[in-house]
C-alpha cells in the first residue's frame, strides 16, 4: 500500500500479483462448473436416465449436457432451469458442495 496525493492509501499491484488473481479466479471458475456438472450426472444418474434422455426432457442438444456435466460448459441460468425442470430437481441440489 502506498499513501497518494489525498492521503488515502492506494494499492498497487505488479503484473506478477495481477496475473495470480487472474489465474485463482479462472481456476475458481473451473472448478465451480466441475462440481455443478458433477451434481447434474449424479442427479441424471440417480434417475436412471441417459444423456440423450435429459437433454430431450430439458428441450437441450445431448452434447450440451456432456459439456455441463464435465465442466466444460458455463450454463445460463435459462439452461440451469430447464434441467432443473428436467430432473424434477430444485436448484439447490444442482449447487451443493458449491461455496
């Protein structure tokens, strides 16, 4: 921290500091979208339904729900709906483990 010209303290941060940020954030998100996609097969698998059967209860593309059960995928919350609606499941579920 450094004093400005007000002085009220300021933060600086170097590029090394920036791109850890950077870096924590986005491995943040990854494993954010692992665990959603890993509750979604736990749920479709509980049910006994395949891929290809939720996607056509949710109105989605099979390989979507691939996408989002491997964590390759960031769902909008239109998506996140419809496969709540497709697994008779409140979204809680779908977000547990997720802090």
């Amino acid at each position: 921290m450094k004093e400005g010209k007000n002085g009220r303290s300021t933060l600086f941060l170097n590029s090394v500091e920036i791109m850890a940020i950077v870096y924590w954030s986005e491995m943040k998100r990854k494993a954010l979208l692992k665990i959603f996609g890993k509750n979604v097969r736990d749920a479709r698998r509980t049910q006994g339904l395949t891929q290809e059967e939720l996607a056509e209860k949710c109105d989605l593309d099979f390989r979507q729900i691939g996408f989002i059960e491997r964590g390759e995928n960031n769902p909008t919350l239109l998506t996140i709906h419809k496969i709540c609606n497709g697994l008779k499941s409140a979204v809680h579920h779908l977000f547990r483990q997720i802090k």
